[in-house]
C-alpha cells in the first residue's frame, strides 16, 4: 500500500515535469502575425539601410563661378566630405578708356617768305641778271635786253590760284611756240598763251609749270594751234640776238642752243 502510494507520488511528478518542460507551441495565428512582423520589420531596415546608404556627386556653379565637388555618404547617421572647393570671383567693374588724339592740321600753303619780289637767274650764263619785259602780252622775258622800252618786273605768289601777279595786274605766262614755249604775261589767257602755276621752294627758287602746245602755218598761211596733253616744268635761257630770252620745256632739252636755268627771287626794296 506503501509501495502503491509510492508509485502514484512518482507518476504524478513525472506528469508535472512533463507539462513544465514541454515545448510552447503559440496558436497558427500568432505565430504567423509574429513572421510577419518580422518580415516587415527586416524590409524596413532594409529600406531604412537603401535610403541611407546614398552617395551623390554634385557641382554648382552660380554666378560668383564657385564649382564644388561634394561626396556625401551616410548609413546611420549623414557625414558630408567636400573633397575641393574651388571659387572663382571676378569683381565687376568697368574701364572707360578715353583715347584724345591731337589733331594736327598741316597747311600746305605755298612757301612765300618775300611778298614782292623781283625774279633774278641764278647761275647759267647771265648770273644774278633781273628779268626784264615791256609788259605787253607776248612781248619775251628777258635777262640783259638790249632793246628800249623794258622795265623790271615785280611779282607776288597769288594763293587761292599759284600764279605769279605782276605789278601790272597780268600774270606770268606761257607763250606757244614752234619749239618750246616763250615766257611772258597775259591776262586773261587764251588760245596758245596760258597760265603758268608756281610754287617757291626752300631755296628762293621758282617751280612753276603749264601746258605744252605748238603754233605753226600751214601751208594757206593759217595759223594753227595745238596742246600735246603733256606738261612742262624746266625754264631755260637762249640768247637771240637782243638778249637772253626765257623758254619753258620739258626737261633734258637739247640742241637750239637752251640752257637749264633757274630763277631766284630778290625782294623788292
């Protein structure tokens, strides 16, 4: 009886033990509410993880020129590292520059040191000799004549035209002839007598020039007159019997015994 009591204390303690130390199977349910809590809450992690895990490369640049290159990595907590920053800045400013340039007026106004002057050769064969004409209007120039009648003559540079005025209110002109053309003077010009347009150089010598022509008859005694085009620009000096008359020409003329001349100013006393 003891025994049988014995044995049922045994069997009652090991039922106990079995019930305390069994497995805990929680119902369908909760088991699979707790799966899928944690489903959703690795899939959170995981995107918490992917959102944090984000690396960017960016460049600004504004209008001070600054160009940066920023790498920015974060998982739990956002770590920013700038590895150069590079900034350019132009300051605005602007530069009047004023350019004045001088401005020069040069005249070329004929060089005209003496107002009156006389005219004089200068070298040649009748050196410091003064041209000398009646004043009549085909009548020669002419240094050392030897025929009455003659007077010297004065002259002045007229601006507006380059003519040499005589005193008598005529001008120094070209006569045509046969071979070269005479000098003389005439106002107003015409057919085969025209103006002569000068110039006074440095050295008080005349350059003065004008058309070239011929006159001849033909053979009905007609006088004929004709410019060639050309222009001539050399005095010369010949003598003719009653003094050295005064030509113009083309330069290097030879033969008729004309000689290369120049003609100098000398003021009037």
């Amino acid at each position: 009886m003891y025994a049988k009591h014995l044995l049922s204390l045994a069997l009652g303690l090991l039922a106990v033990d079995a019930v305390v130390a069994g497995p805990c199977i929680p119902p369908s349910s909760d088991t699979s509410s707790a799966v899928s809590s944690a489903t959703s809450s690795a899939s959170a992690s995981s995107t918490a993880e992917s959102l944090s895990s984000t690396e960017s490369y960016s460049t600004t640049e504004s209008a001070s020129t600054t160009e940066s290159l920023t790498l920015t990595s974060s998982s739990s907590e956002s770590t920013s590292t700038t590895f150069f920053t590079t900034t350019t800045s132009s300051d605005s400013s602007t530069i009047e520059t004023s350019t004045s340039a001088a401005t020069t007026t040069t005249s070329t106004a004929p060089y005209n040191p003496i107002p009156t002057f006389k005219v004089v050769a200068v070298g040649g064969p009748v050196p410091g000799a003064e041209l000398r004409s009646t004043g009549q209007t085909g009548n020669i120039l002419t240094f050392n004549p030897t025929y009455s009648g003659t007077r010297v003559l004065s002259f002045s540079l007229e601006p507006s035209t380059g003519r040499l005025l005589e005193s008598n209110g005529k001008y120094m002109c070209l006569y045509y002839g046969g071979g070269l053309s005479t000098v003389t003077v005439c106002n107003p010009e015409s057919a085969g007598v025209k103006y002569l347009t000068c110039s006074v150089n440095t050295d008080l010598t005349l350059s003065c020039s004008g058309p070239e022509g011929h006159r001849y008859f033909d053979d009905e005694g007609e006088e004929v007159i004709y410019d060639t085009g050309a222009t001539v620009d050399h005095f010369y000096v010949s003598y003719q019997g009653s003094g050295y008359y005064s030509y113009i020409g083309g330069a290097n003329v030879v033969g008729g015994n004309f000689i290369p001349a120049k003609y100098g100013l000398q003021q009037v006393n």
